[in-house]
C-alpha cells in the first residue's frame, strides 16, 4: 500500500461476532500480508485497524469480515479436506 503525503491518519475497530472469535488471529494474519502497512491490534470483542494510506475505511472493514469468514470454512472443512487427500493418494 503505497502512503499518500495528504492521506488522513484513521482506525477503523470492526466488532467480532462470538464465534468467529477463535479465527481472530489467523485472520489477522492474512490481513497484514495484504497491507503490511496497516496497523493491526485486537481488542476487546472486535478488530482494531490504523492506516494512513490510500485504502478506504469501507475496504477494510470488508477485507476483515471476508478474512474472518474464510478462516472459519478453511477451519470447518479440513478434517474433509484431509481425507479426500488421504482417498486419493491412498495415504
């Protein structure tokens, strides 16, 4: 993400529902490979997220709901993952 000398500085806090809670961190994760520049903490129940770049609020707050919910299929579906792995290679 490249920095704009007039971009304005703004967080964005993005409440986690309950059960999502156990992918927070993964999901945090992939968020900081897509913007490296962005500052990311947890708090309380909800996903806090600092920028100055040219990414808007909208975008962001977007970007941690979809990363949230993919950490949870991704979690939900590997023991079915796994042994269609395990079917076919017959390991």
């Amino acid at each position: 993400m490249a920095k704009l000398a007039n971009a304005a500085e703004f967080e964005v806090v993005v409440q986690i529902p309950p059960r999502f809670d156990k992918y927070v961190d993964a999901a945090m994760l992939r968020i900081q490979s897509l913007y490296p520049a962005c500052r990311l903490s947890r708090i309380d129940g909800a996903i806090s997220i600092g920028s100055s770049g040219s990414v808007t609020e909208d975008h962001l707050r977007g970007t941690v709901l979809h990363a949230l919910y993919r950490e949870k299929i991704y979690a939900e579906t590997l023991s079915m993952r796994q042994a269609l792995f395990r079917a076919v290679t017959g390991r």
